[in-house]
C-alpha cells in the first residue's frame, strides 16, 4: 500500500463563445505568487496562445492549486 501525492496549478477561462477552458499543469513552484499567476494568464490571453473550439481565451475566471493525497489500499499480488 502506498500514499502519493500530487499537486496541480489550475488556470481557468472564459472563450469568446462563453465556454470555460481550463489549463491545468503538474507541479508548481511552491514560491508562485497569485500576482505571478495572473500575470501569466494575462499574458495568455494578449498574446492569444490558445484558441479553443469556442474561439479564443478572453478573460480570467479562476486559478487554484489543488493538492491531493491518494491512499492505495490494494496491493496487487504477483503471479
């Protein structure tokens, strides 16, 4: 049995088509700043990196980091 645990930065967006897309990347730097992650989004929507089918990102609409600890408790046995 084993515990892992992993974290992710979750970007969440508004298209022009008024759809939500969300950008989610593994492990972040424990030293991010929100002011940092909104700047990145910023930059993303400006510089139009994305387009998605609903069209391209407009606005910012969440950002979180999301921790999650998972607990095997099965073991599978070995044949």
């Amino acid at each position: 049995m084993a515990t892992t645990t992993k974290k992710v930065l979750r970007m969440t967006f508004n298209n022009s088509s008024g759809n939500v897309v969300t950008i989610t990347l593994p492990e972040p730097k424990a030293s991010l700043t929100a002011a940092q992650i909104e700047a990145v989004m910023d930059q993303i929507i400006t510089k139009n990196i994305f387009l998605t089918a609903g069209g391209e990102l407009v606005s910012k609409r969440d950002v979180k980091i999301i921790d999650t600890t998972t607990d095997d408790l099965f073991d599978q046995p070995v044949i």
